[in-house]
C-alpha cells in the first residue's frame, strides 16, 4: 500500500452522514468479539497479541475496507470547498479499523507466520492494492488535494502542514491520479499482480531457507562449533525426524555463521553451495521465473508513468533523485573495494598455503581463514569475543546503557503486557523527567517461521493530532541456544542489536503532529542513516566496558582484549564492501531496464552483470543472490538497496560529529534528538542533516572506514 493509506491511524471526524452511516455500519459489522473492532485498551494502544486468532482477520480486513473506502469517499464528495483540514487532516484521521488489522497482521506474518496466515496473506494481497488504488485513483479526491496544492502558499500553513500537503501531492501524482482512465485501470492491473508476486516470492525465500537446512552425518563433521551450537543442531535434527543427526539453518544472507567455525571444508562447501542456490534450484520455492515477471511489471509499470526504468521512478523521490547520481557512487567504490578484497584474499591465501591445504580460497573458506589472518595480526577471534556478549547484558547494559547516557533514557522491564511468543521481551520507556516516552519490545530469536534478517517496526506510529505516543519493536533472528544455556553473542549479532535499537530511537524520538511523518518515514536513503548512528556506541569503550562481561565470572573483557578488537574494526572491509556492493549493483542492473530488456535467464543475467560491474569476485559473492533477495524483490528496498551506503556517508561524518565535540555526552544527545531524530519526515530530509551538522555531509570519512582512500 502507498503510504497514505498504510500510515493514517484514527477514524475521521469529518465524514459526510451518509458516508459516516455506512463506515459505521461497516465497522458495526465486524463482532464485538473481534479484537479488532475497537482500539487496544492497553497502554498506548499496544496491540493485545494475546485475544487474536487467525479467524479474527479476515472478517476485519474485510470490514477496515470497507470503513476507510466510506470515510475516503465522503472527504471526496464532501460539498464544501476543499480546505485542508476537511481534506488532508480529515485523510490523517482516516483508517482507524484497517490499521489495527494491518498492523498485527504484519507483524504475525513476518515474525510469527503459519500456514493459514501465509494462505490469507496471498488472498490479500492483491486486494490491499486494489484498496490503495481506489484512494489513490480517485478523481474527486486528487482535485480536492490538487485545488489545495494550487494555492498552498496562500492557505497560512505552519510548515509541517505545507509539508504535508506537498507530499500527499506527491504521493498522488506517483501513485497515477494524473493518468488516463484507460492508463489507470492498466495500472491497477500492475498493481495487483505485483503484489502478488512479491508476497509469493517473499514466502518462496522463507520456505526455502528452511528446506535448503544441511544435513550433517555425524558429530565428528561440526569440529569447530561449540559444544552448546551442536546441541542445537542435534535438537533441530531430531525435530525433523532426523534422530542421531544433525542439521544446520540456514539464514537469509548468502555468508552463514558456522562458516568461520567449521573446520571440516567438505562441510562448508555444502552449506555455501545450499546457500547460494536458494531459488534457483528447481521445485516448488523456486523464484527465477517469480523474478522475471516481477521485474518486467515493474519496468512495463515504471513505462507507463512516463519513466525510463523503475529505478528512475523509485529514485526520483529518494534523496539520491535519480540513476546517475545512484550509478556514480555505486562505479566510484566498486574498483577499490575490489582491489582491497583481492588484497585480503592473498592474505588468506597464505595462510592456507602454509598450511599446506592445497586449494585456492573459495567463498566458502573466507570466513574460517579471514579468521585466522586477524587472529595473526591482532591475536585474537571471535571465540574469545563470545564469552563477553551475553544477551541481556548486551541489551541492558550495553544498548540501554549508551541510551541512557546520550539521551537520559531509563528502561523498566514489564511482564502484563500481552507477546506472541514468549520470547518477547518489553520495556517502558523514561525520558530523564520521569515521563514515559514509549513502550519498546524486541523478539530477538530466530524461527523458522520468521522471515530472515532484522528489522524494526512500528506498532502505534507518534503523532501529536491523535496524541499518540509510540510503541516500537525490534527483531532480531540470534540463533536460539538449548533451554538453560546463555545466548551468546558474535560480534556482527551485537552490532546488529545496536543498529536496529537506532531505528526504535527515531521512532521513539519522533514528535511530530501529523502520523504521515512519524519516525522512521523518510525517504530509504536517509532511514538507515540514524540506525547506522547508533551502531558507534556498540564499540565505544565506555559503553563496551559495561556490557563486555564474561557471563561466568562477570569480569570485564580484558584491556588487551578491548584494544584488539578496537584495532581490528576496519578489517575485512574489502569483502564486506564487495559483496555489499554487489547486491546494490544488482539491485539497481535488474531495475534499471525496460521491459524490452528483461532476460530469460536469471542467472546468466546475475553473472553478466556482476561481470561488467568489475565485482565477479568468486570469493566474495553478493551479500544476497537474485533468487533470495527479499530487500529488491519483496521487501521496501527495491531499486533501494544503495540505502545502506548512501546513508553511511551521512552516518560516517555524523560519527567525526559526534568525536569531535566529545562524544558520549547529553548536550550532543539532545541535539541529535532535537534537531534530527524527532523531525521525522516533516522536513526535506537533506535539510534535516544540513540543520543538525550545519552543512552537507563529506564522503571523506566513508571511505577511510571502508578503507577506499587509498591508505
């Protein structure tokens, strides 16, 4: 759904009668019994996972609609003069119902799926775009919105509101209001079968990953994994059936953890090679063809709204704006990321030289031997480091900890609230006054009915017009150890939990007045900026210090220790660039040609492609294959998936910020919170850097941190 109608969270208090009759007739339809038909009673609207049953989504689905559809055409046939509070405030209130459905209904799907949701999550897909599309195809109502945008510097708007207008103007005019009758309905058409085909290539990804698990033989094959991992193993194994076996998940990047750890090469080369044909290989979870069509609807769609390729359109509205700008950071980085990994794979290379293996450096060896060339140089690997990053500690006394001095932020752990798993973990949330701020929750193990990665959501997005005040998530997918045994940490995990706490901060700190600019709803190349911010602190030695505790003796992790691990966090940065850039170059090869252009061979396509980018490094391959690359084909990142890196130069200078006028300190949290993570997206987002860092941001920093400058 097209932002408008995803984010609008409070039924209107401006609907005509007849309309007003029906949406509540609408509404009315739907049993007291479902826990959707009215808003949550617990703080801050929190969703109650507990009352909700796979039966209660459809009937509310059904009924959300059908209220929005009559709130949204009484705004459109309202007989007064458009203003802006009886049209774009009355749209801000609009969906009450239809939000409460989504939003659990999102969160289930991809935290805590089964096969009934998956089922209705395919039925409704094409339906949630035909709902869009009738909002935002709506003549009477985009002539209202128009009218308003006409004269928009005469109304007295306060900025925010100007803002607003603009970007419903905007969001219209992208989402089709200004085609043709015949040119909308073919895009309606677009619509619906894309949604489709991302929903079912998103569900391919996850059954996948599950079906692709490898199966080990014997004990003796997982030399290298701890004693606690191959438990796991074991208990997965026996929960397949597969008694005396042992069976290793899969997660959804193409790298996978017990590669760093396994000594037996045999061993890794099956999981690279299981975990690199994801989608590809033939059956029933295969995405090639789900691939072809979607990247063809997507350029047939982009064509016509009157653009080159789909990159152009998604870019246009991006900070980035457009294919140039996108493909000259992409080409500048991609030769020395390269050089630098061609560089670290000869350092590798000797090192199995010298130990006489007899083989050249693979994919699946760059990790377990990547390992060893830092153990050399700094004398010391991740073993050592996982003792110290237990969990809890991680999160209470590192997360937390850094948020507290930066920003004064205390935390207290609550059991009343209702979780869908009980794993969950929830927090209030303390500004330094003693007010509440939010309610937080993290879901931070890995299932294998949740989809891969991490990500952050919002379950009640801030906005002062419906006084509402957040409650954010995050997940996470740590592998879960056996009941009794602590959750140990690597140290990419500890980094992640730091990174997705940075998206929760910008949801938490947003105070804006209208839900459409709540949090994290900024162009994708500004939102990972903030998330990225926060991943500073993970490495912080005050903050380092508090969390890195054994979880056996609680001694602090040793000075010596602490310095290596300080030294050691530019290493590898020619692999992790390469194979970063390599899923954006992707990314934007597959989304920048016309429909003429769409291959018949997906993989063949991958390869070319790779190839003439100059990052067809065998050893190094893309972060995500096509076949399993939920962020470009299902996921909110396609033609997008650049984000992380443009939003790194911004986080790279915001870091030399941050050292620069003393770092860990409440003067500089308040002004980071002020003045970039409570704006949200009521302003320019660029504007919103420029007004924090007082200019643009250098690229100087991104490149010595990625080891680019030549130095």
């Amino acid at each position: 759904m097209t932002r408008p109608t995803m984010l609008v969270i409070a039924a209107s208090l401006m609907l005509a009668p007849a309309a007003a009759a029906f949406a509540a007739t609408a509404a009315a339809a739907l049993p007291a019994s479902n826990p959707f038909a009215q808003a949550s009673s617990l703080p801050f609207n929190y969703p109650p996972f507990d009352k909700v049953q796979d039966a209660d989504y459809a009937p509310a689905f059904t009924a959300g609609m059908a209220a929005n559809l009559a709130e949204i055409n009484a705004i459109a046939n309202n007989k007064q003069p458009a203003t802006f509070d009886n049209t774009i405030v009355a749209m801000e209130r609009s969906g009450q119902l239809l939000s409460r459905v989504r939003t659990v209904f999102s969160v289930m799907s991809g935290s805590n799926t089964n096969e009934t949701i998956q089922g209705l999550e395919r039925e409704l897909a094409p339906k949630m775009a035909a709902h869009s599309d009738a909002i935002m195809l709506n003549d009477k109502l985009f002539k209202r919105i128009d009218s308003l945008y006409a004269k928009r510097d005469k109304l007295g708007l306060d900025a925010e509101s100007k803002r607003l207008l603009e970007r419903y103007h905007t969001d219209f005019v992208r989402a089709g209001a200004k085609l043709s009758a015949a040119d909308k309905e073919k895009l309606r058409a677009y619509n619906g079968q894309l949604a489709a085909l991302s929903t079912k290539f998103a569900q391919n990804v996850l059954k996948e990953l599950n079906a692709s698990a490898v199966v080990v033989d014997t004990r003796e094959e997982l030399d290298g994994l701890s004693p606690a991992a191959i438990e796991v193993a074991a208990g997965l194994a026996k929960k397949r059936g597969l008694d005396g076996k042992y069976v290793i998940a899969l997660v959804n990047t193409t790298g996978q953890a017990p590669l760093s750890l396994l000594t037996n090469r045999a061993v890794r080369e099956r999981i690279m090679a299981a975990s690199q044909a994801r989608g590809s290989r033939g059956g029933e979870f295969d995405n090639t063809q789900e691939v072809l069509e979607l990247a063809k609807l997507r350029a047939e769609r982009a064509a016509l709204m009157g653009y080159p390729n789909y990159a152009a359109y998604s870019l246009e509205d991006q900070t980035a704006h457009d294919t140039t700008a996108v493909n000259a950071l992409l080409g500048e980085l991609a030769k020395p990321a390269v050089v630098n990994a061609r560089r670290e794979a000869d350092d590798i290379q000797k090192v199995i030289d010298a130990g006489k293996g007899g083989f050249k450096v693979g994919p699946a060896d760059w990790a377990f031997y990547s390992d060893k060339v830092r153990a050399e140089r700094y004398n010391f690997d991740e073993t050592q480091l996982k003792p110290y990053f237990e969990m809890h500690s991680v999160l209470t006394k590192g997360v937390f900890f850094a948020a507290g001095k930066l920003y004064g932020l205390t935390f207290k752990q609550r059991t009343d609230l209702p979780v869908y798993t009980s794993d969950m973990l929830v927090y209030d949330v303390f500004n330094e006054d003693g007010t509440q701020l939010a309610i937080f929750t993290l879901d931070p193990y890995a299932r294998s009915n949740k989809r891969g990665g991490a990500w952050a959501n919002a379950y009640v997005g801030q906005s002062t017009l419906l006084n509402r005040k957040p409650v954010i998530a995050n997940n996470l997918n740590i592998p879960k150890p056996e009941a009794g045994q602590p959750t140990l940490m690597t140290f990419d995990e500890v980094n992640t939990m730091f990174h997705e706490f940075g998206h929760a901060l910008h949801g938490m700190f947003s105070n804006v007045k209208y839900p459409r600019f709540a949090g994290t709803s900024v162009p994708r190349d500004f939102v990972e900026y903030p998330s990225q911010v926060n991943e500073m602190w993970a490495l912080w030695p005050e903050v380092l210090q508090n969390y890195a505790k054994h979880y056996q003796t609680g001694a602090a992790i040793p000075a010596e220790l602490l310095a290596k691990v300080t030294a050691a966090d530019n290493f590898n940065q020619g692999y992790k660039t390469t194979e970063y850039l390599a899923s954006a170059l992707l990314d934007q090869r597959w989304h920048q040609l016309t429909p003429a252009q769409i291959p018949t061979d997906v993989l063949a396509f991958e390869k070319a492609a790779l190839t003439d980018a100059g990052v067809d490094f065998a050893p190094a391959p893309p972060r995500y294959r096509t076949t399993y690359f939920s962020h470009a084909f299902a996921g909110g990142y396609s033609a997008g998936y650049y984000a992380y890196l443009w939003s790194e130069k911004l986080d790279a200078d915001t870091v030399e910020w941050f050292k620069e006028n003393g770092g860990l300190t409440r003067k500089n949290g308040d002004w980071f919170r002020t003045k970039l993570l409570s704006r949200g997206g009521s302003a320019d987002a660029l504007d919103i850097y420029r007004n924090f860092r007082g200019r643009d941001a250098k690229i100087e920093p991104l490149l010595q941190r990625r080891g680019l400058n030549g130095k």
